[in-house]
C-alpha cells in the first residue's frame, strides 16, 4: 500500500490527483472547523459581494458565505458519492460473481436483469424517480445505486469468467471448497484490482450526477447546500455577478480532475503489476 | 493388498453442441468421449502411472476420479464407496481422503494466499480449524524439505521446484490415501525434477500412500511407478506392470512412444517408430481400431473389427497384432 | 578461424532493477558455424532469453550492454540501430518460438499472414502465395494451397509450430533462432519437428541456433554444443566432446541428473542439490561454486578462464587446466 502512494508520487499526474483528491476530502470532511460562517445563515445585508477578506469566494443572493457553501457542499457530493458507490458495489460484486461463477441459467437471469436496468438513460431514470417520489438525498443515491450496479456487475462478472476456470480455482474445488469460500477467498481479491480504479473513476460521474440534479432542482432540498444549487443562484444571477458561477463550478473541475488523474495512475501502476504477481 | 481405487467402464463425455443446435442438425448424441470404457485398479501403497499424449482424455479421467467430472457411465470404487454415487456428504468425506496435485505449480496456487495460508486451506475448507494450523504448516513444510520462513512467501516468489513443494505440502494435509497428481515434473529443470520424485517416492514409503499419477514424460514413469497405463483417445491401449511394459511392450502406440524419446547420446542408434499423421478428432473417431489411422503396422481388418482383448496375468491390451 | 555466421564475443547483458544491477549474461563467447546446428542447454535462470533478446536486440527498457560484440553478416548487431535491425530481422535472421499460438496472430489467415511477411520483395501477390504454397509443402502441410485459408486455430499444436517454422524459413534466412520449439509438444510430435528442421537445415543451408532444455533432442539433432549456467557459458564443443567428454562439473551433473539418461530404475534419483546464486550479488569465484562437489579452493576466490581443453573444446573450470 505504502509502495504504492510512493509510485503514484512519482508520476506527476498522480502526485497532482492524490493532492486534489486528499485537498478535497479533508476540506469536506473539516468543513464544520474551517468553514469561516455559517453556510446556511441568511445575511442579507452583505448579499451578492465579490470576494473579500471575509468572503473569500464572495456571497449569494442571500448574503450567505459562498466558500463556506462550497465546502458544506463538498460534504453532500462526498457522501452521496462514497454511500451510492459503495452500496452499488457490494451487490453489483455479488451479482456480477454469481453470474460469473454459477449455472448459465443463473448468468442469464441476472444478465437479463443488468440489460433491463441498462436499458434506461441515466438522467431520465433520475428524473422520473424524483418526479415520483420528490427530491431528496436518498433518491438521489437509491437512483445512482440502481444505475451503477449492472456497470460493476458487468465488470466482476467478465473477471470472474476469466478465472473461473484456473487452476486454483479447480484446486480449491477439488478440495472440497464451498461455493462462498470460493467467491470471498479466492475469486475477490483477484477480480476487485480493475473494479476499485473504476470505481474511482466513477466518484466525479457520480458527483456531477447529484451535481446536475440539484442544479435542476430535483436534488437535495434548499437550503441544504451543494454544489449544483450554487451553480443555479449563480446560473440567475450572472449578470450580477460571476462569482457563484465559480465557485459552484470550481470544485467540480477540481474532483474531477483529481479523481481522474489519481485513477488513471492507479490503473497504469496496478494493470502490469497484476498480471505479473497472477 | 487390496484396491484403494477400482474404476471399471468409465466413461466421461462433453456436449459438443447446444440442445437447439443439434436439433437443427439431427445429431441425435451431441457428445464427445474424452474417456470412453477406462477399467483399472491401483492396490494401497502403489504408483499407478496413466501415460497419454495431449488429447488422451488423461487428465479428464484424472479429474473424474477426483469427482470434478460426472462419469457419464461406470463406476469408481475407493475404497468400495462409488464416487459416482456419492451425496454431497459422502463427497467431503472422500474429498478429506484424496488430494489432488496439479500441472501447473504456481498456477494452482491461490494467488493472494500465503503459502502458510494455502497449505493450511483443507483444514480451513473442512471446518478443522481447532488443530493448531501454525504447528501443521510448519510441520508439512518439514515434509516436503522447505524451509519453515517459506510459509510467509507468496506464490510468484516461488521458483518452479519451490512451488511444486507446496504442492505437495497441500496435498498431505489430511494424510489421504491417495493422491492424484498431474504431471508432477511438468516445468521443472532436468536437475529438480528429480527432488520431487525422489520427494514422492520418500512419502509413499514413510507414509504408504498410494498415487495416481498422470504424464507425457516416459522418462520418469519407470521410476516411480508400479504399474503402467497407455492411453489413446479417450481408452487403454495397453495395461500392466511398469517393467513389463518397458522391456517388452507389444502394442504398435506403446511402442512407438517408447521409441520417441531421444537420447542423451549423440552416437545412439535412432530405432524410432514413426507414426503417420495426427490424432484424430474426437468428433470423428476412426472405425475399427481407432488406432489404425497412424499405425505403422496397421494390417488387414484393423479398420474393420474392434481390436480384441489379450490378457495375461500382469500385461493386458487391446490389438489386432501384438507385436 | 572457422567461417562463423555469428560470432559473440565477451558480451554482457545487465538489467536495472529495484534490488541492484542484476548481471543477467557475463562475458559471453558463443560461434555458430555457417551451415551447423548449435544447441544450448540450460535451465531457469541460466540467461537464455537475455541471450536470444541480445542477438534480435529486442530487450527490456532497463536492459544495458555494458561490453561485448555480436558479429553477424559483416555487422555488430550491437551497434545497429532499430532501423537497421528491422531490415535483418525475419530476413536473414529469423525466430521461433516455444508457443505457436502466440506467434500466430489468430484473427488473420495464415495465407495473409505468410504474404504479409513478404513485404520487403517487390515480387506480385499471386508470386508471393505461391511462395508461401511452396514453403508450407516443404514442412509438411498436406494440400497447403487449400490450408492457406485456414485461421491457426484450425490446427493442431504441432502443425501450428510447422507453420511457425515455414513463416521462419520463408526469407531464406541464414541464421534460424529455435526458443525452445519443441517444449510444448508431445515427444512424438518432438521427434517430427527435429526430423524436419535437420531436413531444411540440409536442403536450405541455413544455419540454427536450437535452445532447449531437453538433453536428448540436443544430441540427436545438434552439431555443437553451448552449456549456460546463471549467465555465463560454462562449456562449448562439439556435441560428441561435451556429452561424452563433459569436462565441466554442472555438465557433468546435468547428463547425470536427466531422468531420461538414467538406465536402472531407480526410487533414489540423482540432483544438484542447492540453488542458481543472486545474481545481483554475483559470488566472487565461480558462479557454480555453491554447488559443485568438486570445488577446490581458489573456486572461491577466483573467477575461471575460458579455456580450451581440447581443440574445439572450450570450458570455464578451474579443474580442466589440470
């Protein structure tokens, strides 16, 4: 593991996606300490300012502090994304072993089930599941949830294919393994490599996705503060002034950013690496 | 000394086509035999050696015998029980009692295992897990000559030879009585391969278990092995004790793998049998003897009638003109 | 000074890695004589594929030459560039492989493929298929022109490792690298492939370099023998001298060691106890040192000579001056 932050810090670009990634976590997760105000407190008096000693990205419409927005919102985007992801994996990792590894009726079903899901686009799914039953955080991450499991699925389910038929998965059957030993012992570890890179690739799609959703309105309710609700005041008010654009959009870019550049050396520093330990 | 082990008309077969696919094509049998009527038995104690080429339909016996493939038809008695009856309960039972040691040394080793962890796996898989696996690991690598530290390495830093310890160490875990191992030279260097026979034949006479062994390579067979097989396309072409075998072989097959190993001796004289053309598919099996497309002695009738059976005391085979 | 069609000269290969410069091939000397067959013998770690990746010159980024000249042609192949390089390989050097599978790229037929490797003749399509019908005939392919369609997954290994050999063959080189040809097939199949290059080797002149860790092919079809051990060539001659007049101890053990050679049968089988040494921390002495029986002192301390023991027998012992 130490070895591995090592290399990444080798390459430039991994040096700067571990440093963005860590920026942003901590900012989000500290943001109670660091926040300089209140994210949500009304100060109307002092609205739509640029940024200032106070206000370091400037406020909104309603004198509320937009730095301190940003980072509450960072908090909003990290928890849906690591709670969807997350969730979206563990079934999305069993389904796609189960298909990999049981009978091919089994494969089929669930196949046919990953196919259906698939079949939806993402965004019209969201918005009917919102128009259904209202925004709120959890739509947003049962939606993303839903979404993302026949992806992963689909992934775990080729490795597990590919390995099935090795011979320390013969070995372990000939021994007498169970089904579930198998699949956590044996199968895991060797399939989860490609899928963690992917997976944290996925966190910016995820964080665009509430992102995108709030801006429509259909995401967390105001005045919860996120990412995509500031991009909407800004969105109202640019010819007012152009600072809530930014500050809505700028962590946006930098998550995303980060995240890619992290997850692209993770995958060029883990791909030759697995295949020459397996 | 009686049978461990008595397989009698064993038969495994693979679907070569869909359900809808052979209905389409009016193939009424959508199978291939890989193993088609295989008869033997190995007594408590011995080597009995399965030589075949690549397309013998050796390893699937192999595995069948250890229960990972159904025999279509036959059965497989150890120890009077018949594998191919089993339950589920009966099947651990008998998966306690047999290890199986495969082809590839590092490739069957679980990866992401230590080998402490992988030789301790059978204790684990069966729920033993009361015994004191630190003091079984140490003492199972003592067993195969590794070192006690080797219990911390993982499998791609083992070498070959290295790996195929581990192999064996695995395969002793519960003391079976029979292990059946897969080409177990396979991939090591000329001047390893004889630790792991001596290794094997040190066990089976410490410990008297008996082995099934599985290979290609005739140079080993003589050394570790009480009684010999051939196999050809999925049958026994010919049967007996391993010294008999070698010094007065009498089917056209045998004799001709006997004659295919070249020697270490640049001024030998080259008395090969050559065989004509390649094995044949398995889909389309010859008529008659299914021999006779590469025998160099095949004769009038050899693509007619199936060869008869000669059998006397320790030397069986089927040929319609043994040599 | 025979007429060599490659001649290695004193060639060393180092690898950089984490753990230090492992000195993969030290101060190698190997000839291949025009017109004859070399074979060399060694096992895991003896530096073969370094060696055969130093003569294509097709080696790892953190490879390095540190010294030595590999004379083909009138050329040091060491200081060609890959232009340079290109225009020899598949032309007058060519290679097998161990797995024809891999050599054989499975989505094209081997008809195209055959062609395809013809692109440096200015000759017409229908000259070059007929070059190509013409080669698989000669390594035994049945009704080639018809095959020429065919994708290498519908034959057998050993017809796969023929077409591999027929593809080689095709450019007339004179120089044929064989990795370890025969490894993946039965010895009945074995036996044919070293039948058929002894049968091109006469009717084309080329001359082969056959590495092969299987002792008995090595005498039947080589006229020279090259012996590597951890990186270094330990004993070359002809192949009468080393397998009847082994004069270095690891030959020695090896000939004694092959199952195949050992006539009795026996449940008590001859090894070399012991292990290759790091080659990192190359041993000062003798590379075998830690596992010869029949080391004396200076083993330890100083490196052996290349030394002719015979005429046309050469050996890196200290035991051999005597």
């Amino acid at each position: 593991m130490i070895l591995l932050l090592k290399r990444i810090c080798r390459e430039p670009m991994g040096l700067l996606g571990l440093v963005l990634v860590v920026l942003i976590s901590l900012s989000a997760l500290l943001a109670s300490v660091i926040a300089p105000h209140d994210p949500i407190a009304l100060n109307i008096v002092d609205r739509l300012q640029g940024p200032s000693a106070n206000y370091i990205l400037g406020t909104d419409q309603l004198g509320r502090d937009l730095f301190s927005r940003v980072l509450y919102g960072g908090q909003v985007a990290l928890k849906v994304a690591l709670i969807s992801i997350a969730l979206a994996l563990s079934i999305g990792v069993l389904l796609g072993m189960l298909a990999g590894f049981g009978p091919s009726w089994l494969d089929n079903l669930i196949m046919l089930f990953f196919d259906t899901i698939r079949s939806f686009p993402t965004v019209m799914f969201a918005l009917a599941t919102v128009a259904l039953v209202g925004p709120s955080l959890s739509t947003v991450i049962v939606v993303i949830v839903i979404t993302s499991i026949p992806n992963y699925g689909r992934v775990i389910r080729t490795q597990t294919l590919t390995i099935k038929n090795n011979e320390f998965i013969q070995a372990e059957r000939v021994m007498g393994a169970s089904l579930g030993r198998i699949l956590w012992v044996h199968v895991l570890p060797n399939v989860m490599g490609p899928l963690m890179i992917l997976a944290s690739m996925d966190i910016p799609t995820v964080v665009a996705l509430e992102a995108g959703l709030s801006f429509l309105g259909m995401g967390v309710k105001p005045p919860t503060p996120s990412w995509g609700s500031i991009l909407n005041d800004g969105y109202t008010l640019i010819r007012n002034t152009p600072w809530p654009i930014i500050a809505g959009s700028l962590p946006l870019v930098l998550i995303t950013l980060g995240f890619t550049f992290l997850g692209e050396s993770l995958r060029d520093l883990i791909d030759p690496k697995l295949r020459k330990s397996l | 000394m009686s049978n461990i082990l008595e397989v009698a008309n064993v038969r495994v077969r693979f679907r070569s086509q869909g359900a809808l696919q052979a209905l389409v094509q009016g193939n009424s049998d959508p199978y291939i035999d890989a193993v088609r009527d295989v008869s033997f038995s190995v007594k408590e104690g011995e080597t009995f050696t399965l030589v075949g080429e690549s397309g013998s339909g050796k390893s699937t016996l192999a595995m069948a015998v250890a229960g990972l493939h159904k025999a279509a038809e036959g059965s497989i008695l150890f120890n009077g029980d018949d594998v191919t009856t089993m339950d589920d309960d009966a099947m651990q039972t008998y998966r306690k009692q047999i290890s199986f040691m495969w082809q590839n040394p590092v490739g069957s080793l679980s990866p992401r295992l230590s080998v402490g962890s992988l030789i301790t796996e059978p204790f684990k898989i069966h729920g033993l897990k009361q015994q004191d696996l630190r003091a079984e690991s140490d003492r199972l690598l003592k067993l195969v000559g590794l070192p006690a530290h080797f219990s911390e390495r993982y499998p791609h830093q083992l070498s070959g030879g290295q790996a195929r310890r581990v192999g064996v160490a695995r395969a002793l875990a519960l003391h079976p009585k029979l292990i059946i191992a897969d080409e177990p030279t396979a991939g090591l260097d000329v001047s390893v391969q004889g630790e792991i026979l001596n290794l094997l034949n040190r066990l089976q006479d410490e410990l008297g278990v008996s082995m099934f062994v599985i290979t290609h390579n005739l140079n080993i067979v003589r050394h570790i092995s009480d009684q010999t097989a051939i196999m050809y396309l999925g049958r026994f072409v010919e049967l007996g004790d391993t010294d008999a075998i070698f010094a007065q072989a009498k089917h056209p097959y045998t004799l001709a793998l006997l004659s295919a190993n070249p020697e270490a001796d640049p001024d030998a004289q080259i008395n090969r049998i050559e065989l004509k053309g390649e094995v044949p598919s398995l889909l389309m099996r010859p008529r008659g003897c299914e021999f006779h497309t590469r025998c160099p002695f095949v004769a009038e009738g050899c693509d007619q009638t199936f060869p008869p059976v000669h059998s006397d005391n320790q030397h069986w085979l089927t040929c319609h003109y043994p040599r | 000074m025979s007429d060599n069609v490659l001649t290695i000269k004193d060639l060393s290969v180092h690898y950089a890695t984490n753990a230090g410069v492992l000195k993969a091939l030290r101060h190698i000397n190997l000839d291949v004589p025009r017109g004859s067959i070399v074979g060399v013998v060694g096992e895991s770690g003896c530096g073969k594929s370094t060696l055969i990746g130093s003569i294509i010159r097709l080696l790892a980024d953190n490879a390095d030459v540190p010294n030595g000249s590999i004379e083909f042609e009138g050329n040091d192949l060491i200081k060609l560039n890959q232009d340079q390089m290109r225009a020899i390989r598949g032309n007058s050097m060519s290679i097998v492989f161990q797995d024809p599978m891999s050599t054989l790229n499975p989505v094209l037929s081997i008809g195209r493929q055959m062609v395809d490797i013809q692109y440096r003749d200015k000759k017409s399509y229908a000259e070059k298929l007929a070059r190509s019908t013409e080669m698989l005939a000669s390594v035994g392919i049945p009704d080639p022109a018809g095959r020429l369609k065919q994708f290498p997954h519908e034959f057998s290994g050993g017809m796969q490792q023929r077409i591999s050999i027929a593809m080689a063959l095709q450019a007339n080189p004179s120089l044929l690298i064989a990795d370890e040809p025969t490894t993946a097939l039965d010895a009945t199949l074995e036996v044919q492939i070293i039948h058929l290059l002894k049968e091109l080797q006469t009717n084309m002149g080329c001359s082969i370099l056959f590495i092969s860790h299987h002792l008995g092919v090595i005498a039947e079809l080589c006229d020279f023998v090259v012996v590597m051990y951890a990186g270094e060539v330990v004993e070359e001659g002809s192949v009468r001298d080393v397998f009847h007049r082994p004069t270095h101890p690891y030959t020695q053990k090896l000939l004694q060691c092959d199952p195949a050679v050992i006539a009795e049968k026996s449940r008590h089988l001859p090894t070399i106890p012991g292990e290759i040494p790091n080659l990192v921390e190359v041993p000062p002495g003798c590379v075998f040192r830690n596992r010869c029986e029949q080391a004396m002192e200076q083993c330890s301390t100083v490196v052996p000579l290349w030394d002719e023991c015979r005429p046309g027998h050469f050996v890196t012992c200290h035991r051999a001056r005597e």
